[in-house]
C-alpha cells in the first residue's frame, strides 16, 4: 500500500473514531437520567452548586434559608436535561406569602416570575397548596386547600412529580397522613429544565432535598 494512502486511511479512521466519541461525549453529558438521583441536605454548609436569582439565601444548621420577603427569590441547581423525575422537599414559611420547589426550570433571571418551569407551593393568603407555570409571567393551574391553616415555621413536606406533560403535587404536614394532592395535564408542556426553591413574598426555609428519575409511560414522554 501507498504511504499516502496508508496515511488518509488511518487519518479518515481515526477522524470517524473521534467524532463516535464526542457523539458518545455529547450524549453522556445531555442525558435525561444524568446526576439522578440527587440529594442535598445541606449538611455540609456549602450551596456551591446552587445559583441565586434575588433573595438572600444563606445555609444555617443543615438547613438552606431565604431570610428575604422578596417577590420571586429563586434558587436553582440541577441540569438543564433532566425530564422525567420527582423532586421532595421539606418546607417552612416565615411570614405571609408562598414557598416552594421549581421542576424542569430554564432562562431563570433575576424578577418576579423571571423563568421558565413549573411551581408547586404553599400559600398563606388562601391557604392552600397551588401549581402554576411561569413563562416570564405566571399563570395559575391548579389550588386545593390545606385541611388545617399553614403556619410559620412549621415544617411540611412537598412532592411534585413530572412525567411527560403530567404532573402531580403533594403537600402534606411533616409527620402527618393529610395529604393534599393537585393532578395536571399539561398541552403543550416544558419537555426538561433544572430544579429550583422558590419564594413570594415571604422567606422560607427548605431542606432534606431530594430529585429521582420516574420512567416514561408507554408510548409516551
């Protein structure tokens, strides 16, 4: 064989072999499953992986804290590839507002509902657990009232669970069997994004953060 052509040989191979592994580099890294599970307990002291948009976010005793009333302090990790999962988290409110968990966020800035993706809280005024999405602005989905009033700092635990274009929250009070449960379909939906802690208008406290892949249904997303 001609040098030459023994050389283009091996180049074109080897060219073909490098661009197989960024494919595979690529796929890796964009992997709807990738970092799941996830947990922070804060136990640690460090939100190093955490990005703040607004609010005053410190971690105090294994606990992340929101000493902010701020409308629409956000906290937000993850990666921007996750789709199909269930986030928990414990909460506790500091006054009057709202406070939650963010699922499939993106383009989070700093401002009021200054974000894509899906939040399921507590809310004082109405007492009760409510879903909305935020596109840049909000818009409510769904509200079912708490079975007792939600008071300051009071632990209650959260669960949103997102499959495809349906979702489900959960919000009951810690060590107890009320659960209130809210059911959305979504049409269209926001197929993937990060996790995030939310607040309005009230500071909050959060812990015990958990993130699991859920599988997709049959003939679904």
């Amino acid at each position: 064989m001609r040098p030459l052509l023994r050389d283009l040989i091996v180049f074109t191979v080897a060219a073909a072999a490098g661009l197989l592994a960024t494919d595979g580099a690529i796929h890796v890294l964009q992997s709807s499953t990738r970092g799941l599970p996830y947990a922070d307990s804060f136990a640690r002291g460090d939100a190093s992986e955490w990005t703040a948009y607004d609010g005053n976010w410190n971690v105090q005793s294994g606990v992340m804290v929101n000493e902010s009333n701020e409308r629409g302090a956000k906290l937000v990790t993850g990666s921007p590839y996750w789709t199909n999962y269930a986030m928990d988290a414990d909460i506790a409110l500091s006054s009057t507002g709202d406070a939650g968990i963010l699922a499939r966020v993106s383009d989070a800035e700093p401002g009021v509902d200054a974000y894509r993706g899906i939040y399921a809280g507590l809310r004082v005024r109405d007492e009760s657990l409510v879903v909305g999405i935020a596109d840049h602005s909000w818009g409510e989905l769904d509200v079912k009232p708490m079975p007792h009033p939600i008071l300051p700092n009071v632990w209650y635990h959260i669960r949103l669970e997102i499959r495809g274009c349906d979702l489900k929250a959960f919000a009951w009070p810690d060590g107890q069997k009320d659960v209130v449960q809210v059911d959305v379909t979504l049409d269209p939906c926001l197929q993937r994004g990060k996790i995030g802690l939310r607040s309005y208008d009230s500071g909050g406290q959060w812990k015990n953060i958990r993130v699991a892949a859920l599988r997709a249904r049959v003939g679904g997303t």
